[in-house]
C-alpha cells in the first residue's frame, strides 16, 4: 500500500511540475502584424495566430493553414481582462 501511494505522489509531482498553468500578464501584449501565407488549397481554413505561455510570460505563435473541419468554424483566441491582470483565451474548433 506505502509503494502504491508512494508512486501516486511521484506522478502527481511530475505532472505538476511539468505541467505549466496559463497565467495573467499585467499589460496585454501589442497586436502581431505579419503577412498570411497564401493558401495551399480551398479546403483550407487560416488559424490565427496564438499567445502561449512559456515561462511565465506569453510568447506569440504564428497563425497557419489548417484543413478545414466539416460543421465547424475556427474560433480566434482573444484576451480577458480582470483583477489579476489580462489572461488570453486560445482560439479552438467550435
């Protein structure tokens, strides 16, 4: 039973260790402006660009094409301000 518990608490500190929360930056960062690639072909649909935290701070991710999903749209990510600061909302498949 200590063996098993043991390994319980190992893996739950390694996850958490490994696994980093997305966090809240006092100033939403400056828009990105870049060029969009043209399309590789009509079954293509433009996912926008992304913030993701690394760190503890965002780093922005260029957008890219991605095969479209049928009965779906593509959902862009967009940033919430509150009273711990802003915190950016990933775009995702609706």
């Amino acid at each position: 039973m200590k063996k098993i518990l043991m390994l319980i608490v190992i893996a739950g500190c390694t996850c958490l260790a490994g696994c980093e929360v997305e966090g809240y930056v006092a100033d939403q960062p400056a828009d990105v402006y870049y060029e969009r690639p043209v399309s590789p072909g009509v079954d293509y649909v433009w996912i926008d660009g992304d913030w993701v935290w690394s760190g503890g701070t965002y780093r922005w991710h260029n957008g890219h094409w991605g095969h479209a999903r049928p009965g779906r749209t593509w959902e862009r990510g967009h940033w919430d301000h509150g009273a711990r600061g802003y915190r950016w909302n990933r775009g995702h498949w609706r």
